[in-house]
C-alpha cells in the first residue's frame, strides 16, 4: 500500500492520512518528476495514468474525508468494486486506476453514480484536467476503458504505457487489488458488455477525436459495443 486514511469512526479525533513506504517507490514520483518525464516524451501526454505521482495518491485519499463542503467530495467518496472476465468466470476487483473507473462510468446501471463517488474516477478526472491544461488542449484519452468481458490479466496488459526513451515505470499487478466479497453487503457491480453505453451515445466529436471509449476505433459506423 501507498498510504490510507483513517476516518474520526476509527477513534481518531481528526480523520488520518497515513503515508506508507510504498509512497515512496520509484513507481509514484513527486508531481514534478512526474511531470518532467511526461515533458520529454510527448506519447505519454496521452496517458493520464503518466501523471500517477505521490501527489495523486494524496489527493486520492484526501477524497476519503468529510470536508463538510459541497464542494470537496461531500459526503466523501469510497473505493468501488467491479466485477470483471468472461461470462461466468468474472471476478471482483476495486475500481482503482484510469481503465477501471472509465468502466465504472460507462455503466448505465449507476455507473455514473458510483463513478462521480469513487475516489480514482476523481483524482484522475483532476490529473486529466490538469494534463489537458499543460499540452494545448490535448485530453489523455489513455488507457482505454477496461473491457467487462476479459479477464482482470488480459485488461491489465492493455494498460501498459508504450515503452521508450523518458518512459515510465508500469504498475505490476497488485494482488491486494483483486478481491473475494462473497458475502459482502456492498459487493461489487457486475458489469458485461450489455450493460454499457452505446458509442453512438457520446458526443459524435469524441468518438472522432479520440475513438471507442474501449476499441480506439474512431467514426463507428453502426453503434457498437466491446467484443
């Protein structure tokens, strides 16, 4: 782990943010490392997930707390669930990183709901922001939304930022982020293929411009979903 946040409920006074050794590795750089390398290779100004950083961490969790404002993640967002692979073999997973909560979002069922109240579709949406404010206007589109109907391996290697010169450390697979919530009263949303929204509705512009929230495939010509 990175770091977490204890909330007042856990018997603190003021609600915690712990910072933990892996906040320090060489796969979260300070914001202006961060920054530096995406500078120097103009691929990874199309990948919001180039952006991840220590700073980004903390603003994750900062969406964890109460502010008691309008404003700032009120009431305060939590890590949400999905269930992804083929049908019958899908499996839980929390919603972290960019491919994940783009498939949140793109649920009809809540989606958009659960998306807006979980904490990476926040921090990310933030960093896309802010990257899009850097490079002229240019939105990172990448990485792709995760598809519901591979596995939680093959997903993960359509995550993988282009290697090359300046490049960026890419994320092994955390195995604390695959999770067992047999049972569990809030238990993750299970998403195919069928519950998505359609390409044909978003805005004509994006699909030309950046292509399939999931294939890449620009100017679809019939509405079409993830195979």
């Amino acid at each position: 782990a990175a770091a977490y946040t204890r909330l007042k409920s856990s018997g603190d006074k003021y609600p915690t943010i712990v910072f933990c050794p892996g906040l320090f590795s060489s796969a979260r750089p300070s914001l202006a490392d961060a920054k530096a390398t995406i500078d120097k290779n103009h691929v990874l100004r199309g990948w919001v997930s180039a952006l991840r950083s220590q700073a980004l961490t903390f603003m994750h969790e900062l969406f964890h707390i109460d502010f008691g404002s309008p404003q700032i993640s009120n009431p305060p967002a939590k890590d949400q669930r999905i269930k992804v692979g083929p049908s019958g073999k899908k499996k839980a997973i929390q919603a972290y990183k960019p491919g994940r909560g783009k498939l949140l979002a793109m649920t009809k069922n809540q989606g958009p709901e659960l998306a807006s109240a979980n904490n990476d579709n926040l921090a990310y949406f933030t960093a896309a922001i802010y990257m899009t404010g850097l490079y002229d206007g240019n939105y990172p589109a990448k990485p792709r939304a995760w598809n519901p109907e591979l596995s939680i391996e093959d997903n993960q290697k359509n995550d993988q930022i282009p290697s090359g010169p300046y490049s960026i450390s890419n994320d092994d697979f955390e195995a604390s982020d695959a999770i067992d919530d047999d049972g569990d009263p809030n238990a993750a949303v299970e998403i195919s293929a069928a519950d998505l929204f359609l390409d044909s509705e978003y805005p004509p512009s994006y699909i030309s411009t950046y292509g399939s929230p999931i294939s890449g495939k620009k100017h679809p010509e019939t509405p079409s979903r993830p195979h």
